[in-house]
C-alpha cells in the first residue's frame, strides 16, 4: 500500500507501507521522482529523472509541508 499524503499541480507525495522507518516522503510524476528524508533536515535521498529546478521545488513544498507529512507518517504507521 502506498497512500497519498496529498498531491501537488502533477505531483503525487506519498509512503510506501512496507518500507524504512526512518521518516521520509516519496513523491512522483510523469517525469520522474524522487524521495526526500524529513530528518534531520529536509534533504534529496533519491532522484530518477527529474531536473534540478523541479527537485529545488518540490524541497521547498516538503518543507513547507513538513508538519502535514509527519502528522500522515504517525497515524499511517501508529507511531
């Protein structure tokens, strides 16, 4: 399972269920994607064909996101 934390113009940010425990957000679209770590800071872990401006703008949305996506991750993962 994968649920979507919320979507974004043509991005999709999301979790995997049956991953990592460290917190972190997935994030897709039809260019490519990417996953950003949310700690100790907000920082690119992976990127597959997305271009440096758009890697720039989806930081700045999980950053501006962060609480959203740690309140998804507890209730998602009881934690």
């Amino acid at each position: 399972m994968s649920p979507t934390v919320f979507k974004y113009k043509n991005y999709r940010f999301f979790f995997f269920s049956k991953e990592e425990s460290r917190l972190h957000i997935h994030v897709s679209c039809s260019d490519g994607e990417a996953k950003f770590w949310l700690e100790p800071i907000v920082s690119l872990a992976f990127n597959y064909r997305l271009s440096s401006k758009q890697l720039k703008q989806l930081q700045e949305i999980v950053e501006d996101h962060k609480d959203e996506i740690e309140k998804s991750w507890k209730k998602h993962f009881k934690g």
